[in-house]
C-alpha cells in the first residue's frame, strides 16, 4: 500500500480545527488531528509546506520509520507546532492501517483492557453558588467525576468560567483578551468551593481541580494540603512544569494527586515528572504528543512508575482526537481517566463519530480504524476565523501565566 495524496483541512464550526487526511492507492483513506489552539495556521503551514511531500509514495504500514523520519530528519526537534504535525501523520496512519485490517485501532495496540473509560466534565460558576448548582447539573447528566472552576470575590474573571453565559470555550475571537488574576485571593477561597461541593453531594463523587498553572510549587503544596480532607482525584497543573523538580516541593507537602501536561508535546517534558514519581497522572495527549507511536512509549514508561494517564479532552482537541484518545484508553493498562468536554453540535456534525458517552463512561465504538469523519463539504461551509486563548495580569498589571 502507498500514500498517494495527502492534504490539510481547516474548518470553523464554532471554532478552529485543522485535520490531515491522507490518501492511499488502495482507496482506503485515514484522518488524523493537527489543531493546536490559537496556532493551528502554523501546524497547517508545517504539514503542507514541509511534511506532506515526504510522506507521499511511502508505505502507510511503517509508523515508526515514518515517526522517526519526522522527528529526527529535520533536525530541529520537539515543540507543539512540529509534534502536533507529526502527531497529525500519526494518527491519520494508525486509522488506515486499522481500516486496511478491518479492525478498530484499540486491537492493534493490545486488545481491550477494559470496557469502557472513565471520563470527567467540567462544572464552573461564577461564585460558589452557581458551581454548586453546575455540579448538580453535571450529575444528572451521569457523570460520576467533575472538575469544579469557580470565580471568587475580587476577581473580575478567572480560568474555567465563562465570561459569557454560554458553555465555556477557552478560545476567543479577535485578539487575545485579558483576564485577571490574584493568588492570594485564589488561596483563600478554593478550599471553601471544595467544602461546599462534599458537603452538598457527599464523598462518592470524585473531584477534579485545574490550576492552570498559576502557583508557585510552594503555594501549589499549601494548596493541596488544605484540600486532602475533600480527597480530589487530582489536582492539575499546580505549577508551570519547564522546571520539572518543581514538583519535588509539592510532592513534599501534599497527599493530594498531581496531574499535569496537556502543554506537554514529548517524553522529555516529562521524564523527571515520571522516574521520580512527583506526578501522578500525565495529560500530554496524541495531538500534541507526537500521535500513537509516541504515546504509546510514554505510557509504557509512565506505567513502570505507578503513573496512569489523564487525558487532556477539551474542546479544542477535535473529534479525531477524542476517538484516538478512547481506543487508546481502551488498549493500555494504566489508563487513569479521560477528560470529556462536549463539542458543539456543528462540531460533531462536521466529524461524524462512533464513539458515545452513557453513564459517566465513553467508549470508541467498533468501527475498523478510528471510527471517526470528516464531511468536507459541511466543513467548507465554517471558514477558519482567527482566536486566541486569553492572557492573564495579576491586580497590578503583572504578566502572568494564564
Ligand atoms: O485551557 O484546552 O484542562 N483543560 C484545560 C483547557 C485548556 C485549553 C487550552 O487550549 O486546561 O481548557
Ligand atoms: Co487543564
């Protein structure tokens, strides 16, 4: 089998997202996802410009020669923009090779280690009150793990709330807008949100908190400390993770679990993280990881110490990935969870899917390769509009991590 044909889509509906598709002399077709929020045109420009004409006339079989044909050839290597391309071939082989053996991409990866994937959503209020009745809304809906985002007094806006009403999407039109930001408040009120959620609906419910980045490990380590009596699943992105040994200082103060990496793109921003056991779930996903062929490693090694995943799931991550992602979870064995955030249903109208979601738990469906679409024609009808994510200033006018 050769690959014939390969080229890059950009669509909009609601937002941006850009997917490869690569064609074979066999008529069998795979997708794969390149979307990196608020740079998708440079993944585009990468693959087209730069990668497409090397891949084509090559056996699609060969996923690792390919990989690694593309990660050491250029010479310059890692970073979001390159591992997101690469991650986009990736993704769009293991979907041939599945669909060219008539069997969903999960069986080439080691079968079924379970039936089903845990996943969590998001609930967020702009007070307290109104994450409580999110919460609530969240559960109805089945869902046995939720992340809660609250916004507190004294700060105009903060991460995880929408500004508008609406569901909450990261990524604005337009330029960057700004948020604001105060750690000192932050402190003081999360542990209050998390005492309110247990007392409201008991112990069973598992919890999940984003950070997002914006504490010292020190203040990171205060923070899970006060939050060991509400047992969170996992606390995320305590810290920004450049400095992996950050982490050794909460780690050293704090029972709390520790989830990070959906800025993540390979092994080697995490493996500190992992080999000295100061993280507990990994969140670097296919998209932005490098596609199966790396993933697939990173976990193996994540595995030896005590280390599960916890897919990054967010909206900006396209239904090829959300696919990628579940016959993934289903394979290995130290799948932890998987984030779940809806798409819009032009999204999933855009991206035809067999994966589902009942009960709190998703599963991949059984379609040969990913089981996952792309309806160019609908596509054509949601030009790429430019968005940005936010940025963030702390009460003074400081540059802050968002
Ligand atoms: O801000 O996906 O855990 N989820 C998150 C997301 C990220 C966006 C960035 O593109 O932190 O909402
Ligand atoms: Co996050």
């Amino acid at each position: 089998m050769k690959i014939t044909n390969a080229y890059v889509n950009i669509t909009s509906p609601g937002r941006n997202f850009v997917t490869l598709k690569i064609e074979t002399d066999e008529g069998i077709y795979g997708l794969g996802d390149g979307t990196l929020n608020g740079r998708e045109l440079a993944v585009a420009s990468y693959l087209t410009d730069h990668v497409i004409p090397c891949i084509i006339g090559r056996d699609p079989f060969q996923t690792e020669d390919i990989w690694q044909y593309l990660y050491r050839a250029p010479y310059w290597r890692r970073g979001p923009v390159t591992m997101a391309a690469i991650a986009a071939v990736d993704i769009a082989l293991w979907d041939i090779k599945g669909k060219a053996l008539n069997t969903p991409v999960y069986n080439l990866l080691g079968g079924k280690s379970r039936e089903g994937m845990l996943v969590y959503c998001h609930a967020n209020g702009k007070d307290i009150e109104h994450a409580l009745e999110d919460v609530a809304k969240h559960q109805e809906m089945g869902y046995k793990a939720i992340r809660v985002q609250s916004g507190f007094p004294g700060l105009a806006s903060t991460y995880g709330v929408s500004k508008k009403p609406g569901r909450y999407e990261p990524a604005e039109r337009g330029l960057p807008s700004e948020y604001e930001w105060s750690t000192e408040i932050y402190l003081r009120h999360v542990p209050e949100l998390f005492a309110r959620v247990r007392e409201t609906f008991g112990e069973e419910l598992l919890l999940l908190h984003d950070c997002h980045h914006r504490m010292t490990p020190i203040e990171a380590g205060r923070l899970g400390k006060e939050l060991e009596p509400f047992h969170l699943f996992w606390m995320e992105d305590p810290t920004p993770a450049e400095l992996q040994e950050g982490f050794k200082i909460i780690r050293q103060h704090t029972t709390t679990p520790i989830a990070v990496g959906e800025v993540f793109n390979s092994i080697w921003d995490a493996h500190d993280l992992i080999r000295n056991q100061w993280i507990d779930y990994l969140r670097m996903t296919l998209v932005h990881g490098g596609g199966f062929t790396h993933l697939k490693k990173v976990a193996d090694f994540a595995e030896l110490y005590h280390v599960r995943t916890g897919f990054h799931g967010a909206t900006d991550l396209s239904p090829v990935t959300m696919a990628a992602a579940l016959h993934f979870d289903t394979a290995i064995h130290n799948f932890g969870i998987q984030e779940h955030m809806p798409h819009t249903d032009e999204t999933d109208a855009v991206f035809p899917h067999n994966y589902s979601f009942k009960d709190g738990i998703m599963t991949p469906g059984d379609a040969p390769g990913l089981g996952v679409d792309l309806d160019e024609a609908l596509a054509a009808k949601y030009p790429y509009q430019r968005a940005y994510l936010p940025i963030n200033r702390k009460l003074d006018g400081t540059l802050t991590d968002w």
